[in-house]
C-alpha cells in the first residue's frame, strides 16, 4: 500500500468547521509536506479549483500548480500529483509547464487529470463548460497530445479539439509524467481505460472498490494495453486511541449546522454522473472521504485498510483534520501496523 496525502490547497476538508487550524498558506504546507516524507507517506495530490467548495465561495483557494511547483523545490522523495483540468490549461503551455516541474521535481511529477464538474466556478472564471460525455472527449485527445509534445520533435497533430504543426516542445521531460484519472459514468470509465495510466476514484465501501476495480481491468484488457500501474482512493481517516473517541469526533464533523457550507452541492450530484448517492452527512467530507470508513484505532484503520488492498487498491489518498496533525499522528500510529 502506498500512502498518500490531500495538499490542504483549500484550508482544510470539512464542511461544518469553520477553523480546522489548517491555514491555506504556502508555509503550512510545506510543514505538512516535510513530514509527511518523514512519516512515510508516498504521494501528494494538489487539487485544483478556483473557487472553494469546502468553505464557499469567499474561502480561499491556492493555485493547484504553484503549490505544486513550490513543493517539488522543498521535498526530496514524495511524488507530487497535480490535478490538471483540460479546459482550464491550454495543452500546449500545460505540456510546457509540466515538462519545467518535472525537471525540478527531478522525475516526481505526475498528473491527476480531471474532465471538471463544477458550471459555477467555469462561468466565474470565464471557461467554457461541455455536457459531460464532450469533456471526456476532449480529455483524451487533450492527453494526446500531452504525451506527443513530451515525446515527438517536432509534433503534428490535427484532431476535433487541437492542430498542431512543427511544433517544438525541449527540454523534453526525462520521465513522462504519470497519468492518474477518475470517473464513474460509462463514458468516463470508457474514456479513463484507453488514455490512463493509473485510476483514482472517491471513498467508497470495499465491495465498491472491488466492483470498480475489476470493471476497469477489464476495460484496459480489452483495450489491449499494459494493467493500469495504481488503483488509488480518496478517505478521510480518524484515528483515536479508543473507538469511542473516534466515532466523538465523526459526530462532530458531520454536525451540519450552516447552509453556507453546502453552496456547491447541489450543482456536484447534478453535474456529475455518480454512481452512488450522495448524502448531505456524507458530503459533510470532501470527496466522499467517510465511506471507506477508516474510522477507530491505529489497529481498526489499518486492518480495514488491508481488506481494500485485498481487492486491488494499492494507493490512499487521505485527507485529515487538522491536517499536520492528524496527518503525523496517522505516520506514528498506522502506517507502522499496515507495513
């Protein structure tokens, strides 16, 4: 199992605490991200958004790439996976900048790349919006692309969404980035099993998970390509010394007092094509983070998280609360037990 960590981009993951002693500060991350190559973790994902679906639309929200960037400079081992939205970055210049990132990541950059879901935040920010099988679409010719300009001198490209003539992309990247995706429409697991490398999904159940997974091998079977090289998901983990303390401090998070918090929620279940429901409780965490149910004590974590590496999961991508500190305590307590 690799462990991996939610760069807290937005001041923190939960929807009813207003202060989750999680500044949105590039010096706050960087605490976090040194000792999380202390603790052991493996991975960073930097979510990217421009407008905070966490704390509203007044919360901050740091740019996913800078961060990116900056902690690839002040780390030595963790790979950074930035999230990248196709019609947020011109491929070209996205193509560009990863190449540079990739170069002072020294070979630790990868990509996270998401076909957008938010119509609010596009229409704020002056971007257009496709239906939802569309994005897809040009999610994979986008990814394309990417992978030709890292690798083709010059590059040609005349597809539905992007030309290209003569084009020269140098220094080229040592290591191609990496190319995580999620999705859990027909049209995005279609999509995600020809362009990916590696496939992430929310919190789910293991019985999800072991759906899921085995659905999407046998897409990338079928498409004739080598296995998808990681299967990740997204948790949010509350580790206490005693069960009753933790399930305290569930109750605690998921106490929903502010309509405030939930100014996107609506507009994620519409625009997005999930397959399961999404209850107000459970979208108290981001990212469905509390159906995995890595809730308890250090032992009653880690063996729940064998019984997802059971079924193929291979990466966690936790989210805490506080971050530094639940994050090093869950080093201390947990990763020990599990490897």
């Amino acid at each position: 199992m690799r462990f991996g960590y939610w760069t807290p981009t937005y001041g923190g993951w939960l929807r009813n605490v207003a202060d989750e002693r999680t500044p949105a500060t590039f010096e706050h991350i960087a605490r976090i991200a040194r000792a999380a190559e202390d603790g052991g973790f493996d991975v960073t994902l930097v979510p990217e958004l421009n407008l905070n679906d966490i704390k509203g639309h007044a919360g901050p929200a740091l740019d996913a790439w800078a961060i990116a960037t900056a902690t690839a400079a002040v780390t030595s081992r963790i790979e950074i996976m930035a999230a990248l939205r196709p019609s947020y970055h011109p491929v070209a210049l996205a193509a560009k900048q990863a190449a540079t990132i990739q170069e002072i990541a020294q070979g630790r950059f990868t990509l996270n790349v998401v076909s957008a879901w938010w119509a609010e935040e596009a229409r704020q920010y002056g971007i257009s919006f496709a239906d939802h099988d569309d994005r897809y679409a040009l999610t994979t010719e986008y990814v394309d692309v990417l992978r030709g300009l890292w690798s083709q001198t010059p590059f040609d490209h005349d597809g539905r969404h992007f030309s290209f003539s003569g084009t020269h992309l140098e220094p080229k990247p040592a290591t191609a980035p990496l190319i995580y995706a999620g999705g859990e429409s027909e049209a995005g697991r279609a999509a995600i099993a020809g362009f990916a490398d590696a496939y992430v999904t929310h919190g789910g159940t293991v019985d999800e998970l072991a759906t899921k997974i085995a659905d999407m091998r046998a897409r990338r079977e079928r498409t004739g390509q080598r296995p998808f090289q990681h299967f990740g998901m997204a948790a949010f983990a509350i580790v206490r010394d005693t069960e009753e303390e933790a399930q305290a401090e569930l109750e605690r998070i998921t106490d929903v007092r502010s309509g405030a918090a939930y100014e996107s929620y609506q507009d994620f279940v519409t625009k997005s094509q999930l397959d399961v429901e999404i209850s107000l409780r459970e979208y108290s965490v981001s990212n469905r983070g509390l159906r995995p149910e890595l809730i308890g004590t250090p032992q009653q974590v880690a063996d729940r998280i064998r019984a997802f590496e059971d079924v193929g999961v291979d990466t966690l991508l936790l989210q805490f609360s506080p971050a530094l500190d639940e994050l090093e305590r869950f080093a201390e307590q947990v990763i020990p037990l599990v490897r």
